[in-house]
C-alpha cells in the first residue's frame, strides 16, 4: 500500500522524490510545476523580508479565487431579479455556501492589498529597473486588473452595498472629461447600473478579466525567471560560510508551501468567524447616505470630494501614468535590493509619501466621512 | 553536498501543521453543514414577489383560525402578513432583524399594518388599531398637510373670517401657544412659533373680515339662559366641566372666550357665519341667544384669572402680511379656511410612507427607534425629536392629546401605505359609501339639521347617534315621526347622546318623516302583517323574559327602549320581522336576532300595538 502512494508520489515529480541534490536538480528542471523555479536560489531571496512573500501569497489568492469562484458560478444567476436571491440561497440552502463566499469575498480585498503591497516591494527595492521594465509595466496592469476584478465582482451581490459603490465608480469613471461618459456607457451598458450592466459585470468578472489575469501572470512569472530571478544587491556580502547558492527543492519549495498552508488556514478561519456582508436587495429609489466606492476607491472618492476634476481624474491618472513610464525614465541602477539605500532615499521618500498619502485619503474617505460626505468622528 | 545548511526544522511545522490545521477546518465545516436542513419547503407568491421557506420548520396547520380560512398559505405565503426574512432558514435569521435584514417578524401591532396594505376601509375588522388609525387619521386632520390615499382636504376645522368679531387677540395666542388647556378636546395639533411668528399670524387673521353679526339684543336673563341650555342638549356634542360629548368645542370657558356678540349672532344665524360648521342651525331667536349669552358670560368663566382673559388686546396690523405667508408655510390652509388662501398642502406625500425603512429616515439621539410605526408615533408626538439642531427644524406642529397607544396606532395606518405594494386586483376596497340625500327641501333640511354629522346613512356620517337612518322608515311611524322631530324624547336610556332640541317646526318635521317614510325602507322589513292576538301576545312577553330589558306599565328595567307607548312609535311590520327574521336588528342594536315562530312574533306585535 505504501508503494502504491510512494508511485503516485514518484511519478508527479518525473524522477522520483527528491531526496539527493541530483534528483531535486532534475526534478526542478523537468517537473511541471517546479521548473517555473531556478534549480538553484540565493540564500538572500530565502530571506522571508526579501519579498515578504507578497507576489506568491497575490498568486495563491487568486488561484483560490478561481476556485471558489466556479463554485459560486454554480449556483449565481446574473440578473437583477435573481442576482441578489442567488445569495440569500447561498447564505441558507447552498452546501458550503457561506464559508464559500466568505473565502471569495475576503480573498479578494486580501488579493487588492497584497497586489499593492507586492508593487510597493518592488518599487522600494529599485525591481522595475533594467532589465525588468518591460515586467513592472505588467505587474502594473496586473495590479490594474486585480482592481478591476474586485471591482466587478463587487457589483454582483446586488445588494444595496454593490448597487451604490459601483454607481459611484462608474459616476467616477463619467466624470473623466471626453473619454468618462462613453467609457461609462461601455462599461454599464446603460446610462444607470441595471440589468445590462450587471451581465456586462458578470461576464467581465468571471470570464475577461481572469483570462488576462492568467494570461499576464503567466508572462510576469516568465519575465521573472528570464530577468535574473529576484533583484539582489550587488552590495550584499557573499554568506561568510555555506553555499553561494542553495537547490530550490527544498528550501525554496517548502518556504512557497508553508506559505500556501498558512494562508489557506488564515482565510478559512477568517472566512469561518466573519460573515461577507450582504445588505438588502438593491433598491435604485434608495440612495444610502453616503454612497461609498469599494474601499480601495475611496482615497479616489475622497480626492474628487475636493475637486472633481483634480483629485478625480489627474491625480489618479498621472499616478497611473507615472508608474507606467517610470522604468523607462529612472534609469540609476545604484542601491538596488535594499529597502532603504542611500542612493535611492530620495526615489523612495517620494515613493513613500505618495503612498502615504493615498492611505490617508483612503482612511478619511473609509472611517471619517458619514451623510452627506462630512467629515465625522470615529467611528462611521 | 555536507556544507548545504539543512531545512529549518519549523519549515516543517508550518507545512505539516497547516495542512492538519486545513484538515480540522474542513471537519468542523462538514459538521456545521450537517445543521443545514435537509429538505427546503418553499412557497412562492410570485404576485407579491414572496419565497417563504418558513414552513421548512412551522406547519400551516397549526396557525391559529380563523385567519387562514380568507387568508390561505397557498396564495399569501406567511411573511406577507407576518413580515420577517422568508428565505431564511435559520431562527434568527428568519425572526430577527439584522445587518443583512431590516424587518423582523411583525408583532401583533405591525401585523395590522400588513393587513391595511390590501384592505382600504377605514374600519378593518380583526384590525383595531389599524382601524383606530385611520379614524385618527382622519379626525386630527392630517390629509391637510399630507397627501394621504382615501383622505381629502379636512373640513372640521373652523373657518378664520371675522376672527376677531369672535375672539380676543390674547385668547388666539394662547390658542396658538398651546390649544390643549383652552379646549380637552381639541383636535388642532402645538405649533412650535416664537412670540413675534404668533403676532404676525394674529394680525393676519384680524385682518379678514368676516359676515356682519346680528344687532345686538336687550340683556339676556341668564336663569333662562341656563334651562335653553338643558332644554336644547348643548351637552351632547359639547363639554361642560368634563362632561358632555366631544363633537363640539368645549365650553368651560366659553364665556370668557367668545365675544358676546358674536356668540348671539352666531347661535341665531349659525350657518351664515361658519358654512362648514358641524353645529346644527338652530336659528334661536334674538331672547333665547341672548339669554344663553348671559348665561354664558356668568357660568362658563375661568374661576381664577387666566393671561389670555386679562391681557392687552394688541394687534399690529403691519404684520398682517408676514402672517399670511407663516399661514400657508406652516400649512394652516389644509385645515381652515381663511380669506382668500388658497388650500393647499403644506408637507410631503405619504402615500409611499410604508415602504420607508427605518434606518433611512432620521434618528433621535436619545432613544432610536428601530420599527417604522415607532418612528411614525414618536414624530407624531415630538416632532422635534428628529431636529439636527441649526441644520434642520420640523415644521410638522406636536399632536397633543394622543396617547402612546394613539400614535402608535396612527403609524400603523401610516406605514399600510405602499405604493404599489400589493398588485391591484389584491386590494380590498372600501364599500362604497354614498348617502343618498335628494336635492331641495329635505336635502336643506338635512344639511341645516346636520343630521349626518351624528347619524349614519349609506355607511357615511356620524356615530353619535345610535340609529341609523337607513331603514328607518320601515321601524318608525310616520306620525309618530313628526312629532319625534318636533319635540324628541329619549328613547333608550342606555345611550348618553341625547339628540337636541333643535326647533324643528312641524311643516319641516313633516318633510323630514316623509322622506325617512318613502325612501329610507329596510328591505327586510315585509309590509302588510296581520296581526295576531294581543291576548297571546302579552302571554309571550312574559313567557320569553321580555321584561329583563324592556319596561311595560312601569316595570322591568331600562336596557333597552321602554315599551310604554310604542305602539305609536314602531310599525307591526318591523317588529313582526324584528323577532321572527332577525334580518332587520341594525347595528347598535342589541336585541337578539330574531327566532321566534311567526305567529308568536305576530301575537307580540299586536300587544305591543295595544300598548
């Protein structure tokens, strides 16, 4: 009998289990899943502050994503009228179906803030530099297409909740002078969120942007081993002992699996405790005060809160535009690999306080702004 | 290969563990799932939109009768009556209100508003509070200011032309200081205006002229004044000294409020002064007004003094246009008439009031309320309680008078109103109600008489009285009739409205039976009974215990109408179909219904024709 798992085991990884460094070698190279891997990795990309894990916990989430989601899909019915009952027969007669949903749900603002994160990694370690632009402007679409999954999904419950923060996005996206309101009217289908904007949703959430998504993952992943693996720093001292390099079965391998294991026991107990909210039905004659954007647009809705033009176009725009150009026009290659190096201290501050001010414009706009967008006291 | 530093060994941990920890969250999930119900019974109204699944755990069968016997599960589900989340299956899910679910089940209370939704009538049997709401509803006026379904523009208030010909200046601030202490039954809700807003309404009213009054009489005699007062049975529609019926304003105090010119004229020309007065036109003559004015301004005077008797009788006409505009901006023109404003509604619809969820609307401070009749019934009470001060102030006036239970019913009837809430053909109309009063004389005599504000008639009218007109004609001489009107006397000693001497003269009393005789028939009256034995009939009186409620030859008791004399009053044929067929008890009427053989019943009409 144990032969028999011992075969099973053995013939996934092509060579048998790697138990020598010769066989983990061979097993990198040639076995499906692990040759994504270098066969060999630097000690100092093992370091759990390399990357702290950002991008792979980003893949994995979306990987539970697609999972969860299928199984949602089984049983969601995109159109107003059902929409929002799928869910009631989620949270009541649906096997599984609350903890399903609260995985998808919670996976999901997971996913937005780790993608973030990750860019953040990278930015502050200088990794969107040569030879490793042309992957920073994908992890940059990816980023944008992570928002914008969020933010179709976000639509689907058909709750009050769903209805009037995608009204509000979809106001923000009209805003945008020329190109807003065609662009509006493309994305809903209608001049108001309804019936053609919730299948335009549905189909854009659980068909369109994964398929991107998978495709881009796929080339930032390529782009990743093909650009030289993790940004190092040239200034890092060689380890005093031990090897310069260590096989990635199983150090590398074990660290991505304790990873994986540890978020799947976070999310599910996250997903066990708390319940993904789910307002009443979407009522068009019932506007809550304030009508709030998905978290992650809130630092926008704030912005526009002060100028429409400025804080909800420009400024999101430019920042946008920025990210998109910047490997292309900073092209010091000094101080890379390091969160805080002198050459780039001031790069970073930039960086840093830009970030910090989206963060604290999105804590206004989340915890501080109650009826009619005034400013109110903790807590909304 | 010696010098490769070997995996650490909490590498391990995390892997293994995480993947025991998966395997128990897994297992603690499968066992949760086991609670699920295995079998969903649901039920689909697919009129109302509703999916009911609370027969996963209750049975129908068990609901309590009578309900279900008009309501059936089949075509009205459960929560289209007892509210709560349908498609739940769990307790608290499907009881209690939450984040994810605003309506819990209904109580007893807001059950009634889920019948007003469909029913329409202003009375609902099986719904008391609901139907105790619309008649508040109606009575305290609020179709003035609010566009309510099945309510017009209220009339009952009194008409303000010529003011000042009937009141004092100081009395009408007071009045609109707070109406309660002036009048126990007022019907005119506490507005909430400052010093100055009062001053200016005031000279707004003074400012209207209003009919001339009669020339003032000789001095009354007030000991005179004092038996007109008894002998026309002013206490039936008004207060004296917490006694007295409430149709009419109370008059305590009347004395020291009403100009005695005023009051002269009014009690000898009622109509000509206030068209849309509910007070009958007694037409007094010039002594007998003058004499209950004397009476008036001797009697009903405060005992101690009161600001409004004694203060400066001060009106700034300058103000008078800034009045007329507080006038219409606090809807005072849904109400009363006044010159020449036009009436109109000074508040929101509330014809889609029902729908409103609580949690949209604005909250107190102190003392949240979490169902929408709450909500309704406090801002009903204390309009105030929603103000955010400097920001927003209710113009809606404080409805005194009312008690928690009134208000509370008052939001029931309010929050039944939804606007396409249930599909048309589900609505339950109210019965057409048309009293069918014909133009000319009678129909002057009936408006000048205002014998609809205390009795019914084709379902309209008052509930003063406890006849009904309809049928009338069928239960009453013709002759006895006449004179009844000329001089009425009291029939049934159990009732307390006495209806007043209002100097019918015999040519208008004789129309007035006329028209009750010819047209006001009960068809379950069968004319033309032959009468039976008296004799017999006096036998059955006694063997039936007739004499537990009636009087004869001075005996037996006063439940119902004496019996000493009706033979001029009641006609053979009403009470031959009164006993034996039942058919013709009108309500109110407390007689048992009928039963008896036809020959007996016979027999007793013919004694009681002796009698």
């Amino acid at each position: 009998m144990r032969d028999f798992f011992r075969r099973i085991r053995d013939s996934v990884f092509r060579v048998g289990w790697p138990e020598d460094e010769r066989r983990a070698l061979m097993a990198m190279r040639s076995s499906f899943l692990l040759h994504i891997h270098a066969a060999k990795v630097r000690p100092a990309s093992l370091r759990a502050t390399a990357t702290w894990g950002l991008g792979l916990l980003s893949l994995f989430l979306f990987g539970s994503l697609v999972i969860t989601g299928v199984y949602l899909m089984f049983y969601y019915v995109p159109h107003p009228d059902a929409a929002w009952r799928s869910m009631k027969d989620l949270a009541f007669v649906v096997p599984f179906g609350v903890v399903t949903r609260n995985l998808h749900r919670w996976g999901a603002h997971a996913m937005v803030a780790l993608v973030l994160l990750h860019m953040g990694r990278v930015f502050l370690t200088g990794g969107y530099k040569a030879p490793r632009e042309a992957n920073w402007v994908a992890g940059v679409l990816l980023a944008i297409l992570t928002l914008g999954l969020s933010f179709t999904g976000y639509l689907l419950p058909w709750d009050q909740l769903a209805y009037w923060a995608v009204t509000v996005g979809s106001k923000m996206v009209a805003s945008v002078p020329g190109l807003g309101p065609p662009a509006a009217l493309l994305l809903l289908g209608d001049h108001t969120v309804g019936e053609a904007a919730l299948l335009r949703f549905y189909v854009l959430h659980c068909v369109v942007l994964p398929l991107a998504v998978a495709g881009l993952v796929a080339f930032h992943l390529y782009r990743v081993r093909k650009d030289g693996g993790l940004v190092t720093s040239e200034h890092a001292p060689a380890p005093a002992e031990g090897p310069r390099l260590l096989p990635a079965w199983p150090h590398l391998i074990y660290r991505e699996l304790a990873l994986l294991g540890g978020l799947v026991v976070a999310l599910l107990l996250l997903s066990m405790v708390v319940d993904a909210p789910l307002e009443p039905q979407a009522d068009p004659t019932r506007t809550p005060n304030p009508a709030k954007a998905p978290w992650y647009f809130l630092g926008i809705q704030e912005l526009a809160h002060y100028s429409a033009f400025w804080g909800g176009v420009f400024i999101p725009a430019a920042t946008i535009g920025v990210l998109l150009v910047l490997p292309y026009v900073d092209r010091h290659d000094q101080g890379l690999g390091r969160y805080w190096p002198k050459e780039r201290r001031t790069a970073n501050s930039v960086f840093l306080l830009i970030a910090a001010f989206f963060v604290t414009e999105t804590v206004i706009g989340t915890f501080f702004r109650g009826p009619a967008w005034a400013l109110m006291w903790w807590p909304g | 290969m010696n010098d490769e530093p070997a995996l650490p060994r909490w590498l391990h941990v995390v892997v293994l563990g995480s993947f025991f920890l998966t395997a128990a969250l897994v297992g603690v999930l499968l066992v949760q799932d086991a609670a699920r119900p295995a079998q969903v019974e649901q039920r689909i109204v697919a009129d109302l939109e509703v999916v009911d699944r609370c027969e996963t755990c209750h049975d129908a069968a068990d609901h309590p009768a009578p309900w279900l016997d008009d309501h059936p599960v089949e075509r009205f589900g459960c929560t289209t009556c007892h509210g709560g989340q349908g498609l739940a299956v769990t307790k608290a899910a499907a009881h209690e209100a939450g984040p994810d679910w605003e309506h819990p089940l209904y109580d007893a209370a807001e059950r009634e508003a889920a019948c007003g939704s469909c029913h329409e009538a202003a009375t609902v049997s099986g719904a008391p509070r609901l139907s105790h709401g619309r008649a508040l509803l109606a009575e305290r006026g609020c179709a003035g200011c609010h566009t309510i379904p099945g309510f017009d523009l209220p009339e009952t208030a009194p008409q303000l032309d010529g003011l000042r010909d009937k009141v004092s200046a100081a009395w009408v601030r007071a009045w609109l200081t707070d109406p309660a202490p002036l009048n126990p039954v007022h019907k005119m809700p506490r507005f909430a205006l400052t010093d100055a807003e009062r001053d200016a309404l005031v000279a707004f009213l003074f400012s209207l002229d209003g009919p001339a009054l009669e020339p003032a009489p000789a001095a009354g005699d007030s000991d005179r004044g004092r038996l007109a007062v008894a002998q026309r049975r002013c206490t039936t529609c008004h207060r004296v000294d917490d006694r007295g019926g409430d149709v009419g304003p109370d008059l305590t105090l009347a004395g020291a409020k009403l100009h005695p010119a005023w009051l002269g004229s009014f009690l000898q020309d009622t109509h000509r002064l206030r068209p849309t007065t509910r007070m009958p036109g007694f037409k007094l003559s010039a002594e007998e007004a003058a004499d209950i004015v004397a009476y008036a301004g001797e009697q009903w005077v405060p005992d101690a003094d009161t600001p409004w008797a004694t203060a400066a009788d001060t009106v700034d006409p300058g103000l008078a246009a800034a009045g007329r505009a507080l006038f219409v901006d606090r809807g005072c023109a849904g109400c009363h008439r006044a010159g020449d404003v036009p009436r109109t509604r000074a508040a929101m619809a509330l014809d889609d009031l029902g729908r409103r969820h609580v949690s949209d609307l604005p909250q107190a401070g102190a003392a949240p309320t979490h169902d929408l009749p709450s909500w309704i019934a406090t801002k009903v009470l204390v309009p105030a309680a929603f103000d955010v001060p400097g920001v927003a102030a209710a113009k809606m006036p404080a409805f005194t008078g009312l008690s928690a239970d009134d208000a509370f019913d008052l939001g029931i009837a309010l929050a039944a109103l939804r606007k396409d809430g249930v599909p048309g053909d589900w609505k339950v109309a109210a019965p057409a109600a048309t009293a069918n009063v014909p133009a000319g004389e009678v129909g002057a005599l009936v408006d000048r008489f205002r014998c609809l504000v205390c009795h019914q008639l084709g379902g309209r009218g008052g509930e003063v009285a406890g006849v009904a007109l309809d049928g009338e004609g069928s239960r009453v001489r013709r002759d006895w009739l006449v004179g009844f009107l000329q001089a009425p006397v009291t029939i049934r000693m159990d009732q307390s409205a006495r209806m007043p001497v209002m100097g019918i003269s015999p040519a208008e009393a004789t129309a007035l039976a006329e028209w009750i005789g010819s047209s006001l028939a009960d068809p379950a009256v069968e004319e033309g009974a032959t009468l039976g034995d008296p004799a017999a009939g006096a036998l059955a009186y006694a063997a039936r215990g007739c004499a537990t409620c009636h009087v004869v030859h001075g005996e037996g008791t006063m439940k119902g109408p004496t019996l000493d004399g009706a033979g001029a009053r009641l006609d053979p044929d009403y009470v031959v179909a009164l006993l034996a067929k039942g058919g013709a008890v009108v309500p109110g009427n407390r007689h048992p219904e009928g039963g008896l053989p036809e020959a007996e019943a016979r027999d007793l009409a013919a004694w009681i024709e002796s009698l």
